[in-house]
C-alpha cells in the first residue's frame, strides 16, 4: 500500500477487519464505515514492525484501555475505534474467572479409575529479562494437549514452578548488592505474570520454586540417599580457578581461557570436590534409552555421552636411562588393541600422577611449562579436533609389549587424565590426531593395517578403519597378528596380554562422575559435617533437614578458594550431635541441576511434609507423559535426572524405572530476519556474490526498509546490484532482536500469539519470527469471532449474543464440520499444530459460504478452537447461552458416517459438448443433477433463457442437455 493510497470501505462489510487500523498507513484516507457513513477526519499511522517486533505509535500505547486514541499530529478529532474483536476485554475477563474459579486444579485426591494424562514443560530460570517470544513455543504446545485431554476425560496435571537457584542471580547480587532471594522472587513475579498473560491452564496451586526450603529439603534428603550408598563422594579434581576473581568458574563461565565477566586469566587447578557417581548406573542408561519414546537424535547424543566402548587396557613398562625396564608401569586404554604394533610413541596427560616421576632432569622445565600452558585450557578447549596439535618430549621411554621396541613418552594437552586412563599409545598410521601429532614433530609412523579398498604400497595416508593386518609379528614376544581381520586381530592381542600380564579385556565409558559442588551461595547447602579433628564426613540427621542458608549480605568470592559460605561463621562452625565433637558444616553448595532433577515428582504431592512424594500418587501419575523442553537439555538434564530416577526406583520411592515417557523438543524461534551488507576500506559497497573474500570486510546492518527482494537474493533498494546477506539469529539482548510477548499480546492479543507460534510451522523445527506474519492469524480470529457475533455495530462494537440459529444442520454442513474434527484431532494428537489450524481455517471460510450457522455447527468448533483459543473460545459459549467454562465440556468426536467421500464430480454437456461440472451426491436423481447445473455459474450462461429439447442423464457418469427453440424456458432463479 502507498502513502497516497485512498482506501474507501464500499461493498465490503469486513475490510475493516482484514485492513486491521494498527496496519493502515499514516496518509489521507476517507473510510466508509459498512453501512455507508463517513467517518470523516479520520487518518491512521501505518507501523512497520522494527527487528524487536516492537510497534511504534501512539495507539499501542493505550491499548489496555476500551478506546483507542490516535495520536494528535494524525487525527484532527477524537474517535472511539473499536478492535476487530474486544480481545482486550475477553482476555482478562476469562482469565479472572479461571483463577477465581481455580478452573484447571487438579484435585490431590482424583478418580484413579479414570486415565491420567501429566503434561511437563521443562523447568524455566525466571531472569529477570522475563519471556521473550520464544518461550511460549513449548508452553503453548502442552497447554494444547492439556485441554485436549480434559475434554476426552482424562484427569490431567499440568502444573508449573521455577528453577531459581543458580548464577545469574548471584551474579547479580555481588554486582548491586541485592539479595539473591528479593531478585529471584521479583523475577518469579514478572514470569507468572506473563504466563497467566498467556491464558495457560496450568495448576497454579501446584506452583514450586527450587529455592523454598520446604523443597530444596527434600533435595538434600535424595543427596543423602546417595551419600548412603556410596553414590556421592568427595575427591580431588581439576577446577577452572581464577586468581583475579578470587573464585572457580563453571565451564559456560571460561571463554579463550579467560573469564567472561573481566577478561581475567583463569587456569586449572586440583580441588577437593563432591562427585556423583553416575558411572554406576553407565550400563542402565544406556540399555533404557530403547524402551523410551523419545527424539532419536536425543537417544544417540546420550548414547554418545555415556560413550560405552569395548576394548583392552595394556601395560607399557617405563624405561630408565639405560632402557631398562622399571617396576612403574603405564596403562592405556584402547578400542583397537589390533594396532597395538604400530604403536610408535605414547602421550600422557599433563595431568597423569605418573609425569614426575619418570621426566627427566633435562626435560622437567620445558614439561612444567608445558603444563603451566595446559592448565589455562577447558577440556572442550583441549579436545577440539581442529586445533593445532601440541606437546613436549619427557625425555623418558617405554617399552611396547608386542614387539620391546622402545618407544618416547610425550605429554600433550589433547589426551585428557579424566578420560580413559590419562594415557594413550599413539598409532600414527592410524588415528588422524597421532598423525598431525607425528608429522609435526617428525615421530615414526608405521603402516600395520591393510586398507583392501586401496591396497598399493605407495598410499601411505592415515587409515583409521578396519582392514587385514600387516607388519605385526614378533618372534620375542610370540604375538603373531599378520593377515588376521582386525576383529580377529584384537581378540587374540587381549588374550594374549591377559595370558602374559601385559594387560586385560576392558569396557570403557566416556561418560565421567558427576562434579557437583559449586563454591557460591545461591544453592542448596549440602546436609554434610566435616569433623575438625579427622576430617571425618558425617551426614546430616534426616530429621534436621532443612538445612538452610544463612543469612549473608557478602556474596562475593573469598579469593582463597573457600566459598563464600565460609563467611557465615556461626553457621559453618557446629558439633556433631552424636558425637558432640567440634565439627563444621560443609560450605559448598549444590549446582542448579540439583533443583531440576526430580522435580516432576514433587508436582505430584507439592504439599506433603512427610515424603518426597506420596507412593500412591506417584504410582498413579508416574511416568511424565510428555515433556517439551529445548533440545539443548537433551545430554546432561535429562541424564542427571533418570541417574536420580533410577536410584529413587531402586530404594522403592518410585515405581517406574524411567522418569519421562515421551520428550519432544520444540524448534528455535529465531529473530527477525537481518540484513548484513559489506564495505570495503573507502566505504564502497562490496555485494555478497561469494563468501571466500567476505570476512576481509566490515559488516553494515541494513535496516529492511532499505531492502528488496530480486529473484532469489536480497538487494538494496538503492543499489540493486548490491546483493546482501540475510539472516536470522537465536533472540538475544546483545544482538537486538528480541521480541517482547507482552506488546505482541497488548496489539494482538494472547489468542492470537498462541495462534501464531503454533501456526509459524512444524512444531519440532525453528522458525523465523516476522510479527507482520501474526496478522493473518488475528484476521482468522476476527472472521471466527463475526461468524458466530454477526457483523460489528455502527459504532464498532458488538451486540451481545450471538447469531447462531436453532436450525437443523444440513449434510453438507455435517461433513464440513466432522471432516474439521477429524483433522483437527488428528493434528493435535500427533504435535502438527500449524495442519490443525489450517483445517480450522478450512471450516471457517466454508462456514462463511452458508446461510445460516446452526447451533449443532458452531457450538463443537467452539470446542475445537478452545485449545487454541481459549480466550475467544471460552465467550464464545458463554455467548452461547452455557454457565459454566467449556474446560472440561467433552471433545467433539468425528462421526465416521460424515467423513465417507459420497460425492462425484459429475461432468456436464450443452448440446454433446462439456461446458463444466458439478458436484452431486451418489445416486442424484435427474432433476436434482439438472437443478445444481442450472445454479452453477459457469453452466448458468449457456441454460439462462433457453429452451430444452431433452436431457439424456447417466448417473455417475454425465448429465447432456440438448437445447431448442421452442418457449418453453429454463428457470435459473
């Protein structure tokens, strides 16, 4: 539309409605209301959405309020302007009555003869940013499926809480000196808010935050379990430690070795720490992961992380300086024992206990630098595969057991002391980091498997996968491997090692013990005494739990390791009260994951003070049925909570062995698409043909009013042969783009939000947000909304009521209605939610072709829309004359009857030739197929005042009409 368009609203009654006045173009335009009054004077601002999807005019800014201002530079007099639909008035109205009405509590005692249905969302941090768009993804899809289901009769929990210990808001305090709590509540505060916003069913009687001491005790009596058992124990491991910080930083915290908030260098360093020792139940994770209805993708990320491989651990016996062997030996792991001749050097950890003892005098400065330069590395950052390879010669030897060559001992920061055994024997020929490592510093390679694909003695390139072996036999040793499979190769090597004493058969995993203490205050205390004397560990008694944090308003770093816990010395310095020895408590706490572990089980008795969760209760609800969560948890959430799970079914507080029965990941919701263009040193503009030569440019964002499309590219409006380059990026504050749900709810309305994420596309895939795009789903609503309210009033308001009729539905009526509530269903039941509202919108615009909207038509698709919709749904039936909420009235179910296809496309012919169809009913008679021809628009032309001679009818296969000329005449009307 251009600023000079004039739109004059003539024959349409609902352009009104299509042309939405928070879309209308700030320039001259005469509007005619529908039933031909001017509305003289009256001009609108037309807002183009910016990146943040925020609006910019005047008439945003009230509209909370009945009456919609316009601004005084465009509006020569005030107006009233009446919404397409009073969402503005619907919403809060609806969602009063559900809270005061408690509408979606599920009681604490439910007919368990019924079927349960427990919907989970993942657990949120309410930041203090509040939601962006992108959260109400998930959150809208189990809202869905929670309606559905209590309109099938199902008792359904749906319940919501926070997890809010962690960092962020600890952070937040040590920077501004607020208590961790009064940010955390106020957070809370503001995601409720906006989640009742949303219209969302869920129990908020059930609502529990991770940081309210009549959970978190329940969370420290699971940790006791485990101490009970052996699961949890301290030991000694490597920390990211920063000494300008004075504090250990989590991994997220380190970014190129130096911290993220200050830059600061952050290196490792040993400390004693509390672990879990997932690695007890390795083998059961990863052999329950088939019986679970979940992502594929997300099974084989965790099947990757446990990392179980099968191989054999051998014995490398450490050389003196006249190549001797020593009674100290190095023990590696290994997958591919079938190798073990073309071992040509060894590395270790910089961190192996054995370094010292064997590195020699002349090499002990360069490898305690080298160690120095290690331990300012993150594992990822040591283990990622593009780096360049690194390391220093101890100058110490060891002796390989297949053949007693003497091979050198390097350490290099690629092999890391928390995996496998610290250690690995290289085989360059056959592992693609050995080879890099071996070519730059000039380290033999020897060949001993046969690649059968290219056998020439002349490709000598890295082959790491199976073969024939070669070069591998040793007369010494009497190990003889050549011209074996590898499979058979690496059976006899372990055999062979575990018959001499060179090593043993071995299963491995990648998977490592949990870390699970973290040096700050916001976190659950660990229910543990440590007695002065010994150092003794004692447990905390059960019936002492809660233990609480104290009172602190120092939460920053000690700058000695001690976490800030240590500053509360009344409540570190106790007695054990068994013992009445002098004892202090421990002063680390428990990570964030602690919180999120088992909190599903808490929502099903939220109250109880006597258990965790009551074994009836737990029975009937357990497992979660669905959970929707981002996919970014899919690895170390979801394990660490079936780790829990599994213990708690193992002492008898659950009943099922797997906590979540079905987990679906939502998409991404990315921000509004950007426009990079690129210049070169004198400003000019350089198009984005190619990307090898693009990163020697500076980046220049192009605002979209300055971007066109042209074919398949993106170009500048001014400049067309400037091509750019478009992208859309994960919300974020840094980059600008977030969109805000409360001005998309403020302008459109929560309906039409929830609407729009659903109807963006598949569920499980990311999307770009485009808050122009929301505007198709409001028109939908509208139409909905006049369809069953009638047209608007002069003034723009509606009457109350409704002008749905008392008539009996016609069959065609009937099908386009049950077809509806088969796809709608269908849809839901299988998470494709943007294909549900098309078939809605299907129904609608048929709905529109009638005459009339029979009570038995509209009242079901109310029903079908409540999912969706359930704002609008909700006053649409009570507009329809019912009391009470539609929230457990029975879903529609798709009578098969309607769904049958009995209409055929029935061809038609004027005088031998086909001039168009019909469609009729199987088995039409005659005069009905003459009738439907004589009616149709296109056939209306050649039978509209003609006489007929005679029709010649074959049913269900063509209807010929043969004219002539006599008076008498065909009637159309």
């Amino acid at each position: 539309m251009s600023s000079h368009q004039i739109l004059q609203f003539r024959s349409d009654p609902f352009v009104l409605s299509h042309c939405c006045p928070h879309t209308l173009l700030t320039s001259s335009l005469t509007l005619h209301s529908p039933l031909k009054q001017p509305l003289s004077g009256l001009r609108f601002r037309w807002r183009r959405s910016n990146h943040t999807g925020v609006r910019s005019s005047t008439m945003s800014e009230s509209h909370g309020s009945k009456k919609e201002a316009l601004s005084s530079e465009t509006a020569t007099t005030p107006i009233e302007l009446k919404r397409v639909y009073p969402f503005h008035e619907i919403e809060p109205k609806w969602q009063r009555y559900w809270e005061d009405n408690r509408t979606f509590r599920t009681p604490d005692d439910v007919d368990t003869s019924k079927p349960k249905f427990y919907v989970l969302d993942m657990f949120p941090y309410p930041s203090g940013a509040g939601l962006h768009v992108g959260h109400p993804l998930g959150y809208t899809a189990t809202d869905i499926l929670a309606r559905l289901r209590r309109m099938q009769g199902y008792n359904v929990l749906h319940p919501m809480g926070w997890d809010a210990f962690g960092l962020p808001a600890e952070q937040y305090a040590i920077e501004t000196g607020t208590h961790p709590k009064t940010t955390t509540l106020k957070n809370i505060d503001r995601f409720r808010l906006q989640l009742k916003s949303l219209g969302f069913s869920y129990d908020w009687d059930r609502e529990l935050s991770t940081t309210e001491p009549d959970y978190y005790k329940w969370t420290q009596w699971i940790f006791l379990q485990l101490y009970k058992r052996g699961l949890a124990y301290q030991a000694e491991v490597p920390v990211n430690w920063c000494p300008a910080l004075g504090t250990v930083l989590a991994n997220e915290e380190v970014v190129d070795g130096v911290s993220e908030r200050g830059g600061h260098p952050v290196i490792r360093k040993p400390m004693r720490q509390w672990m879990l020792k997932i690695t007890a139940y390795a083998d059961r994770l990863l052999e329950d992961l088939d019986e679970l209805e979940w992502p594929e993708s997300i099974k084989e990320m965790q099947r990757n992380w446990i990392g179980r491989s099968e191989g054999a651990e051998l014995n490398f016996s450490i050389l003196d300086g006249k190549g001797q062997e020593t009674d100290k030996k190095i023990t590696v792991y290994t997958t591919r024992p079938d190798t073990l001749f073309g071992a040509t050097y060894m590395v270790v950890a910089p961190e192996h206990h054995l370094l010292s003892y064997f590195v020699t005098s002349d090499q002990k400065q360069q490898v305690e630098e080298y160690k120095d330069f290690a331990s300012r590395k993150s594992d990822l950052e040591r283990t990622e595969l593009q780096k360049e390879k690194t390391g220093v010669f101890t100058g110490c030897y060891a002796k390989n057991p297949a053949n007693g060559d003497a091979i050198p001992i390097w350490v290099a920061d690629y092999v890391l002391a928390s995996y496998g055994t610290g250690a690995i024997m290289a085989v360059p020929a056959h592992d693609t980091r050995d080879n890099e490592f071996a070519l730059k510093y000039n380290i033999p390679i020897k060949w001993v498997v046969k690649n059968e694909a290219n056998s020439s003695d002349d490709a000598k390139q890295v082959y790491p996968g199976l073969g024939v072996i070669e070069n591998s036999s040793s007369l010494e040793t009497g190990l003889d491997i050549n011209q074996l499979s590898s499979k058979e190769a690496a059976l006899k090597v372990t055999e062979w090692a575990e018959r001499t004493g060179n090593g043993n058969k071995k299963v491995n995993y990648k998977l490592r013990d949990w870390l699970f203490a973290r040096q700050r205050y916001w976190g659950e205390p660990i229910p543990i005494l440590i007695l002065d004397e010994s150092g003794e560990t004692i447990a905390v008694s059960e019936s002492e739990l809660p233990l609480t944090l104290p009172e602190l308003n120092d939460f920053t770093p000690t700058g000695t390791g001690e976490p800030p816990l240590s500053k509360a010395v009344s409540w570190v310095n106790t007695v054990d009260p068994s013992t009445e020895k002098p004892a202090k408590r421990e002063t680390s706490t428990m990570p964030q994951w602690a919180g999120s572990c088992w909190y599903y089980l808490r929502f099903m008795d939220p109250k109880n003070p006597e258990a965790l969760v009551d074994k009836e209760k737990e029975k009937y609800w357990s497992p979660v049925d669905v959970y929707v969560g981002g996919a970014e948890h899919a690895v170390l959430h979801l394990l660490y909570s079936r780790f829990w799970h599994k213990v708690l079914y193992d002492i008898g507080v659950v009943s099922t062995k797997e906590p979540f029965k079905c987990v679906i990941n939502q998409g991404i919701i990315l921000g509004e698409v950007q426009y990079t263009a690129w210049k070169d040193q004198e400003g000019n503009y350089v198009t984005a043909d190619t990307e090898e030569r693009l990163n020697e440019y500076q980046q220049v964002t192009i605002p979209e009013e300055r971007v066109i499309k042209s074919g398949d590219h993106f170009v500048l409006k001014e400049e067309p042969s400037i091509r750019l380059t478009p992208r859309a990026y994960k919300m974020s504050k840094s980059r600008g783009n977030v969109v805000n749900p409360d001005d998309v709810v403020l302008e459109y309305g929560a309906d039409s939000l929830r609407l729009y994420e659903m109807f963006m596309g598949p569920f499980r895939d990311s999307k770009t947000w485009n808050t122009s795009g929301i505007e198709g789903v409001h028109r939908f609503l509208a139409r909905t909304w006049r369809l069953v309210i009638g047209l608007p009033q002069s003034d723009g308001s509606f009457k109350d009521g409704t002008i749905v009729t008392d008539d009996e539905p016609s069959l065609d009526q009937l099908r386009t209605l049950h077809k509806c509530i088969a796809k709608v269903t269908e849809e839901i039941e299988s998470t494709r939610f943007n294909t549900g509202i098309s078939g809605m919108m299907e129904f609608v615009n048929a709905a529109y072709k009638w005459n009339n909207q029979p009570r038995g038509i509209i009242e079901p698709f109310v029903l079908l829309l409540s999912p969706y919709a359930p704002h609008m749904a909700e006053e649409l039936w009570s507009r329809l004359g019912h009391l009470k909420s539609l929230a457990y009235e029975s879903y529609p179910k798709a009578n098969p009857d309607y769904l049958k296809n009995t209409t055929i496309v029935l061809p038609v012919q004027i005088n031998g030739k086909t001039r168009g169809t019909i469609e009729v009913e199987e088995g039409c008679s005659e005069e009905n197929a003459f009738v439907l021809a004589s009616q149709d628009e296109k056939l209306r032309k050649y039978l509209d005042g003609q006489s007929i001679k005679k029709r010649i009818y074959v049913p269900g296969k063509i209807l010929n009409v043969i004219l002539d000329r006599t008076n008498v005449k065909v009637t159309t009307k």
